[in-house]
C-alpha cells in the first residue's frame, strides 16, 4: 500500500532496497588503489639497469613479510639489489607521491581552490630555502647531508609553515574581493621571493652549490632505508591528522560561514589542516627535493574518476600519489638510461599540460 | 537552561554591532515567540542580513541574542546549531557535490568530530528529501539542479539540522513569482507540521506582508516599526524609510504594495 502511494515519484524508493548511500571510499576503488600500489613497487623493483622478472621480485617481497620462505630463484646479489637498493627506493617514492598527494588535496579543500598546490603556495620553496639555509650555514647538519639529520626535516617544517602564511596573508590582502587567484599569485609572489633569498645563499656558499643541487633536483636516487625510516614518522602523523578530518573538509566546502552555522569551527580546522599538510609537504621535500605537480595531478584525476568528496579524494590520492610517484620514478631511470632525468623534471613534463586542463574545467571557480 | 516552554524563541535586547568600525545595528530589541513566522524588511544597508547573522551566532554579540531563553554565548557551536538553521542568501554550491551529501552536511553537529554519520543521522536526510520531494534528486549534483530546486535543497539541510528556529535570508530573491511561492507556502507547511519559528528577511513586500506573522521595518539599524503585516506595509512608512513612491491597497491575505512612479514636477 505504501508503494502504491509513492508510485508517482520521480524515482520510487523501494521498500526493500538499501537507501542511497553518503559519498565515502567505495571497495572497488579502495582495492585499485591497494593494487596500484602493489604495482608500482614490484615495477620499482623491477626495472632498473638489471632487470629482474616481476614474478621472482613479487616473491622475494613476499619473504620480507614474518613467517614467508619462499624460493624466488634469484642470486644473492639480486636479492641484495631488490632488499638493499630498489626496494627502499620504491617504498620512499610511494610515501613521498602520496604525501605530496594528500597535501595537495587538502591544500584544495582547506582553501577552497583548485588550483591549491605545495609548489604553488610556495611551501615547497619555503622549505627548500629553510633547507638551503641549514646546508650551507651547516646550523646543526655539521655537513653531513648522507644521514639526513633530524633538523632538515624541522627546518622544512618551519620553513613551509613560513611560506604558507606569507601567502595567505599576501592573498587575504584584497580583502572581501580577493579571488581564488588571489592565492595562487600570492603563492607565485612568495615563491619568486623565496627561491631568490635561496639563489643568494647558493652565490655567496659556492662550495655547497654541488650539495644543495643534488638535493634539490630529487633524492630518490640515493635513497636508502634511512630516509626512509626518516620520512615514516611524519608519512604516519600527516596521514592520520588530515584522514581524520576529510568530512570536515566536506564541510568546509561550503564556506567559512556556513561551515560555523553547521556547528564547525572553520578557522581551527583550517589552522591544524594546514599545519599538516604542511608538515608533510616539508618531511616530502627534506627526503627528495623539489617535486612538483604531484599534489595537482592526483587529486584531480580522482577527483575526476571517483568523485568530488574529500572522504573519496585524500585517501585515494594517499594511494595514487605514492603508485603515481613510484611509476615516474621508473620512468625517471629508464628512459634515458643509463642517465637517470631527474624525477622532478618528469613530474613538471606531465604536470604543466595537465594543469591547462585543471585551470579550464576550473574557470568557473576561479571568475 | 531557563524555562524554554515560556522563553521566546529569539530575544534580542539592545543588539548593537558595527564592522570595521562602523555601526550597522544601533540596538535593537525584538522577540519572535516560538511559532511565529517574523519577517524583517528595510532598505538596502539597513542591517538586516546583520540582525540574521548576530541571531545565527555568527556575529560576537554573546549576551544581546537570547535563542529559547538561553544566552548566545552560553551555547556551544554545536549546540548552537541543533537549536538555529540558516539558508543564507546565496548559498555556496560546492562544485560537484550530490544533493544527498549536501543535506547530510546538516547533521554535522550531531556527528562526532572525527567520526562519521550513523545509520539515524542518514534516516533523518532520508526522511527530509523524502518532504521536500527530493528523493529521486539524491544523486544529482547541486550545480545541475534550477533554481527552485536547489532552493529546496538549501531548505533540506536547514531542516536536517533538527534546529526548530529557522532563519532564512532573502530565500525567494532568486526566484521567479512561482517558485517564490512554492518555496514560502513549504516554510509555511514546515512551520506547521515541524512547529518551526522562522525570522526571515525579505524585499519583496506584497510578498513578505502575505507570510508573515509580524513584520518588522528595519531603518539605519534601528527597529523603526514593528506589528502586523497592516500597520507596518503603510504608505506614510514604507515612503519615510525607503524613500519610495508606493500606494498600498488591501490585498486578500495582507496589505499589497505597489511601486507607482514619482510624478514629474517640472515638465
């Protein structure tokens, strides 16, 4: 009887059925996440200047988990390139790709913006020239840039922490009329001024020019486990700060005074979100350099592909961004080999076509 | 909490706030009793989107707003949204987002901070689209839906806050005269059936007198005239305060003002 009621709605609810669900991480993309992590870490291990067959690499990561003996038939000598070279390689790329995902994506929420990017707010190059800055001053480093001292990182922190209000000050400057543009000049503006106080340091701290750029230009190559056992702490706090508040960034979505009316409090969510992202912007640069684009590729694409929630896009971009990253890396020692292009270079190739098709689906925001 | 039962739903004594220094509401006193649906006209400037905002608790004005009997300043954000719902003039439409997750953004102060919605917080949005004739609209996205629909959607998630004062800024002024109506006659139904007060600014005048209980003229952010639909909609105040050439005839349902050109002195 109660169908019969309802026959003339647009679409009838059935009693029986389960109610639409709220946008949140479906299985499926979940699972396609997971495999394109999975992946990218056999196809990091495996390809390189020896090639090793992806079966034998998937079984020897296999005998890392407790309790697994299995026979890869690979030499000692292979298994030591997969355990002790490729494989902490692979794995800092898939916490460095999926940081700088995750921070971009939140960056977009937390500002409302599409455009909204470690690179271009400037807080990667705040924490390039915190970074410079404790290299040639040799504050507390004493040189050594091989074990990756705890300060890098710090510095990186407060550097970009820098960096990002300078460009939320400079972009709040307009006032009520600023625009989403607003903060991504802003962004450029404090970039330009950053990288220039860097350019100065280098000039006037020749001898650690050769340092500085091989930093700068992507740490992947020499990666070991100690950078990666460096950068998990912060992959952990950042992950789980911003995962925590994904629905909040749904809700921030509608804007500061909406979001107060809904009970939120935009400005502290705002604060601890940037903070975070931050954080992990600085722990991804302080481990491999300057790497841009990755925090604008990825959460478009899934936003593109598995919907415009930020319960869909930062976990997923956690994932694609580490797979993303993981992949390019490959490509970055691959393509020219036995030269290896520096992987930022990669990213900027991909990323600067890719940004025209974010700035033109996003004309409508930013007018 | 003081007794609610007898308390107004919202009490407003000397409301006075100024921004960047300049005085907007030059206090203001006004009740709105629990049921009542109060209207709030004046010119542009007058402060009326302010008196909304102040009473929503987006404005500090911590001991001057009273909402069913308890200080704005008292009440917790959270709290604060269980008891008032706002639609703001114009809405923020995120891009992208489907009409069932827009309405569940109303049940956000009923969700754990860092949790997530339970199967009641769900059963109330289905109930509300199910209201407003939205359930086939769950799935589309906000940017996509016409005006009157969206106006509806901005409706469902005021209403699934489960807030009972209902503030509503210039809901109609994006509307064409049908779809004003609908959307006015259903705040009207809610009040009713949901045993809502709502405090509403309008500029459409004939339109406001129609609905509303009370009406209140706000001038320079003073409560200049305050009563039925009939003794506020006069000629003598609508051409004081709005400066504005009107006549004023009796309409089935309230006063209806009709703008008539000023006549040409020198021609």
């Amino acid at each position: 009887m109660h169908d019969v009621l309802k026959r003339g709605r647009p679409v009838a609810p059935a009693g029986a059925a389960t109610p639409p669900r709220p946008a949140g991480l479906r299985k499926r993309w979940l699972a396609a996440g997971v495999l394109a992590v999975l992946v990218a870490l056999v196809a990091g291990v495996s390809l390189g200047p020896v090639s090793l067959p992806p079966g034998s690499v998937a079984i020897e990561l296999l005998n890392l988990l407790p309790g697994v003996s299995l026979d890869s038939g690979l030499t000692e000598r292979e298994i030591a390139i997969v355990t002790e070279l490729r494989l902490p390689r692979a794995v800092l790329g898939l916490l460095v790709g999926g940081l700088l995902a995750l921070a971009g994506g939140a960056y977009q929420g937390v500002f409302r913006n599409p455009l909204a990017d470690p690179y271009l707010l400037g807080v990667a190059a705040g924490a390039g020239l915190a970074v410079t800055v404790v290299l040639t001053l040799g504050v507390g480093a004493g040189g050594a840039l091989s074990g990756l001292p705890v300060t890098i990182p710090l510095a990186a922190f407060v550097g970009s922490l820098g960096a990002v209000a300078m460009t939320y000050l400079l972009g709040s400057a307009g006032g009520r009329s600023r625009s989403p543009a607003t903060l991504i000049l802003a962004g450029v503006a404090v970039s330009a001024f950053l990288s220039a106080g860097q350019t100065y340091l280098l000039q006037r701290n020749a001898e650690s020019i050769q340092q500085v750029y091989s930093w700068l230009l992507g740490r992947l190559a020499t990666a070991g486990w100690q950078d990666v056992r460096l950068v998990l702490p912060y992959f952990l706090l950042t992950s789980l700060i911003i995962l925590l508040h994904r629905r909040e960034l749904d809700v921030l979505s509608v804007g500061d005074d909406e979001a107060a009316s809904l009970g939120l409090h935009p400005q502290r969510s705002r604060y601890l979100l940037i903070a975070a992202a931050s954080l992990g912007t600085a722990a991804a640069v302080s481990a491999s350099g300057l790497i841009g684009f990755v925090g604008i590729i990825v959460p478009h694409t899934v936003r593109m592909l598995a919907g415009a929630s930020y319960r869909v896009i930062l976990p997923l971009s956690l994932l694609f961004g580490g797979a993303f990253l993981a992949l390019t890396d490959v490509v970055a020692r691959t393509a020219a080999a036995p030269q290896e292009i520096p992987i930022g270079v990669v990213t900027a190739l991909l990323g600067g076509p890719f940004f025209v098709v974010v700035l033109r689906s996003a004309r409508r925001v930013l007018t | 909490m003081s007794d609610s039962s007898a308390a107004p739903a919202v009490d407003l004594r000397d409301l006075r706030i100024s921004l960047d220094g300049t005085p907007i509401l030059a206090g203001v006193d006004l009740t709105v009793a629990t049921g009542e649906w109060v209207t709030v006209i004046g010119p542009n400037g007058a402060g009326k989107s302010t008196l909304l905002r102040a009473v929503g608790g987006l404005l500090p004005a911590p001991d001057a707003v009273r909402l069913f009997g308890t200080p704005l300043g008292e009440l917790r954000r959270r709290e604060r949204a269980r008891v008032v719902a706002t639609v703001a003039q114009s809405p923020v439409v995120p891009p992208g987002m489907a009409v069932l997750d827009y309405v569940l953004l109303g049940r956000n102060p009923y969700i754990p901070p860092l949790g997530r919605e339970s199967a009641a917080d769900l059963a109330v949005v289905h109930e509300v689209l199910d209201r407003l004739d939205l359930t086939g609209f769950h799935a589309r996205e906000l940017a996509t839906l016409s005006g009157g629909e969206r106006q509806r959607v901005f409706l469902a998630r005021a209403l699934a806050q489960g807030a009972t004062l209902l503030l509503l800024d210039e809901p109609t002024s994006a509307l064409d005269i049908g779809h004003q109506q609908e959307v006015l006659e259903l705040v009207d139904q809610l009040r009713r059936t949901h045993g809502l007060t709502v405090l509403a600014t309008m500029h459409d005048l004939s339109i406001a007198g129609e609905y509303a209980d009370r009406m209140v003229l706000l001038a320079d952010g003073r409560v200049v005239a305050s009563g039925p639909p009939d003794e506020v909609l006069t000629e003598d105040l609508l051409a004081r305060h709005y400066r504005a050439h009107v006549r004023v005839i009796p309409g089935p349902h309230g006063p209806l003002v009709l703008p008539t050109r000023p006549t040409l002195k020198s021609r």
